[in-house]
C-alpha cells in the first residue's frame, strides 16, 4: 500500500510578498498528494475503485428475459437471464470483467427478494459464482401458509443485487510532469510550469466530480443513499443511527416503513439490503425489504420480517438494519 | 473555500499573487472535498482515525466497511472459517467457530454497526444466515454468526459458505 505525502496549505500570499519557488513547489506538490489520495480507491478518471464499492448494483424485475435496472451506467450493460424457476444469472459484459471485476475474481455480494410477494411469505436467496464473469441468484418461497407448516419451493421474483470483488491496481496518474523551481527562476507558460499547475488541478477536479458533488459527497448510484439501524424498543420502531432516512413507523407486527429525506428520486427503481437481528443467538429469522415511489418527493421502502418458531413461520417485529440504493433526484 | 477555474497563461499574461493565492484556494477547496467522505490522515476529520483507515480509503457510513468471502475448511475435524479475501476490518480480528454452523466475528474496530450475510450454494437450497451485533467490554464488538440448513428436513445449523458485507457507523 503506497504512502502519501500529507497536504499542507500554503498560506495566502500578501501583494508584494515575495513569491518564492518553494510556493510553487509546494502548489505542485499538494496537487500530485490529492491525485495519489484519489487514485487510492478511484480509477484515475474519477470512477469508484474498491473492494467495498459494489460493481455491479440493481433492481432485477422477473421475467423469462428479466429486466434490469442496473444502477450507474459505467459498470451496467450486464445481461440477464433466468434459466430456471427461480433463479436469475447476471452476466458481466467481458469489458467490465476483464477490466473492472479481476479476472482471478475474489467477490461478495448481497442481495434481497424484493417482489409485492414478501408481503405474505418469506423469501430466501442465495448466490453462486458461477465464473469469473457470471453470478447466479436463486430464490426460494415460504409455499406452506404462514403458522401452517415450513415448505420451502423455487419461485420466480424481483430481486435486488449487489456483487463485490476485489479493487484493480491503482491506475497511472493522467497529471502532466513539473518542473521544480529553484532559486532564481522565474514563473513561465511552458507547459510544465505554471500551466500544469492550472491543468493538473482541473484533471483532479474533473476525476473527482465523476462520482462525487463538488463538495465532496457521492454521486454514484452504486452508493447507498440512506442507511439506517431500526430498533425494536418492545413497543414501536425507532431509527437509533442513520443517514439519507427522514422516518421510521411500524405499520403491524413486522412490518416496517422507512420514508428518505428526499434525497431519492420518486420515478426510479430503487434497492435494498436488509439484515434483522435475532431475538437470540439461536433465532432465525428472515427480512426483505422493497423500494418504491409513492409520490414526487417521497420514496419509502417497507421491510417484512418473519421469525421460525416451532416448525412454523409468522411475522415478528426485531431490530434490524438496511443499506438503501437509489437514483439521485 | 472555493474552487475556481483558473486561465492557463501566456506570455501576455503574467501570473500574479491572485492567480496564486487561488490556486492555493482551489487545493484546499479539493482537499476539503476528499475529507468529506475518504480519509486524508492526519489532519483529517476521519470518524475511524487515521490509524484504521489509509489515506485515500473511503470513509463514509454510505459505503460498507468492508465486505469478506468465507469458504469453511471441511478438511479438518472441527471445521473452520477461511476468510477468502476481506479488508481492514477483520486486520486485528479473528473468528471462532462455537459449534456447527455458529461462529463469532471478533472486530477490531468499535464502530460496529451491521453486518448482511448472504448464503453461497450451487444448488437449489435451504439455507439462511443470521448476523447478531453485540458488543463486550472484555471482547469488544462481534458478530454471531450461524449459517442455517434445511437439507435434514428442518432448519439446523450447518457449517456452510457465506459471503458478508460489515457497515460501519460514525461515532
């Protein structure tokens, strides 16, 4: 892991003081240390570069050919099929793996069921890497009654998906070369002078805005835009930590609505990834959870959970947390 | 601190304390930026520290802290966790099994806020992951993990693969 020089701001310069060449050494230095800052967990032109960011990321809608909306078109363009009831393959394009996905893949995913059906049964997923470039997801559905038993069956739905891998090599800097002033000389137009300063923060300043505001948020879809720890006090659902969540309220036993702040866009398919904490060690229990637009300017996701008790299913309320995914309004 | 685009100059235009101290501006203005949501070390307003987070590493309780592949070594007696590729959270962690299909994370870091297991099969199954956060003055935080089966015709714990992705929470 490569170590950087920390950035140190130089102080304002006074008219009529003198303007020396450490000034302008350490203008150029400060731009190569935000350069190598970025290049860490970023491609050189500004997209996400890191194993905790996932390359792949969307909302699958069930079909015989499913449809899929795959957030961020940069790493989109994957195809999908569904070879078998209930289960779904997410083909990377051979661009995106060869480049981005590691050929010697090393990758974790998430993925929740995210179909109308979850408000009546439990779901589970699973997932398999099937190469270096093909993931598959199945799905499996409560088929007894709630209270009534515990079949489980193969069953075609939505599915929200998240895959991992492993970070490519940092790239090669696109800043241009400097020339170090020493002693004596004097600021000029060559192109390694004063104009690469001028130049070079402007190819930092373009990488970064590719996936981030100008003040430094993400702006990459691959990014969640909320996440939240909702807590079971005994009597009502409270948000104990979270970002990008305007509200928590609990519509009946185990069902959960979280509304966003606003920062999603209401018209687009949203994602999510939920996980519920046991009563107990010893307890199972299942969560999902599915976004939708419920008017201009709100956009909620409600989350169903299920607890196992007795050779029986019935819905419970638990704490639990959830990653949310969506277009930036 | 803004960022502002500077002209590039020529032999006409020369380059004076403005168009310097502006230049000084726009990269505090990008470094500003970069501490937002990554570490930038000393200095920075990292909610980790500097000391758990590299320079340049994304610190933002939007993004996982980091996410872990499990195989389970079915080679030995009492089976175990691999941990086939995982990031700095599990550096200064380890993981015990407690029984079949139960195994505890220990975590080297005190922001624990979840975790989202998701069941690795190549077949049509039954199989669930549960994650429980808790937390120990003597162990710190951890995760019980346990990895369900239904293969035996009800829902026990097996020792079996999983794929996890650890989010962390600002302090």
């Amino acid at each position: 892991m490569p170590t950087f020089p920390y950035v140190e701001q130089t102080s304002g310069i006074a008219r009529g003081a003198p303007l020396g060449p450490s000034t302008i050494n350490q203008l150029h230095a400060n731009i190569e240390a935000l350069d190598d800052i970025a290049r860490m967990e970023h491609f050189a032109a500004g997209g996400h570069n890191a194993l905790e960011v996932p390359w792949i990321l969307g909302h699958m809608v069930d079909g015989a050919t499913p449809t899929g909306y795959l957030f961020d078109t940069t790493f989109g363009g994957a195809t999908l099929a569904r070879p078998a009831t209930g289960a779904y393959t997410v083909n990377a394009v051979s661009g995106v793996v060869s480049s981005d996905l590691n050929s010697n893949l090393l990758y974790s995913a998430m993925a929740n069921v995210a179909d109308s059906a979850i408000e009546a049964k439990p779901h589970t997923i699973t997932v398999e890497a099937v190469s270096a470039t093909s993931f598959k997801f199945r799905v499996r559905e409560l088929s007894s009654a709630l209270g009534a038993g515990d079949t489980w069956a193969d069953v075609n739905r939505n599915i929200d998906v998240g895959i991992h891998a492993t970070a490519q090599d940092a790239d090669a800097t696109l800043i241009s070369s400097y020339a170090l002033k020493q002693r004596r000389e004097y600021l000029t137009q060559a192109a390694t002078d004063w104009n690469s300063i001028v130049g070079n923060q402007g190819i930092v300043r373009k990488a970064a805005l590719v996936e981030h505001t100008s003040t430094g948020a993400h702006s990459a879809n691959r990014i969640a835009k909320a996440v939240a720890w909702a807590r079971w006090t005994g009597a009502a659902q409270v948000l104990d930590a979270d970002e990008g969540c305007a509200s928590i309220s609990r519509l009946s036993q185990g069902v959960v609505e979280i509304t966003m702040d606003g920062n999603f866009s209401a018209t687009t398919t949203m994602a999510c990834f939920p996980e519920v904490q046991p009563a107990t060690t010893s307890e199972l229990v299942i969560i999902n959870g599915r976004g939708f637009a419920s008017g201009a300017g709100t956009s909620t996701f409600r989350f169903y959970i299920y607890a196992y008790s007795g050779g029986n299913w019935a819905r419970a309320d638990r704490s639990f947390f959830a990653a949310m995914f969506g277009v930036t309004a | 601190m803004s960022y502002l685009k500077l002209p590039k100059t020529t032999q006409d235009h020369a380059v004076g304390f403005q168009s310097v101290n502006q230049a000084i501006d726009n990269n505090a203005a990008l470094l500003a930026a970069f501490d937002l949501r990554h570490s930038i070390g000393v200095g920075g307003n990292s909610p980790y520290g500097a000391p758990t987070r590299a320079v340049g590493r994304h610190d933002d309780i939007l993004i996982a802290r980091t996410v872990v592949d499990f195989a389970v070594d079915t080679s030995r007696a009492d089976p175990a966790l691999q941990v086939i590729t995982g990031g700095s959270l599990l550096v200064g962690g380890f993981v015990d099994r407690i029984a079949a299909g139960e195994w505890i994370l220990h975590l080297a870091t005190a922001q624990l806020f979840a975790a989202v297991a998701l069941m690795k099969s190549t077949a049509s199954v039954d199989r669930k992951a549960t994650c429980y956060r808790t937390s120990s003055p003597s162990t710190g935080p951890a995760i019980y993990i346990t990895t369900w089966d239904r293969s035996g015709g009800s829902w026990a714990p097996d020792d079996l693969p999983f794929s996890l992705v650890l989010w962390t929470q600002s302090p």
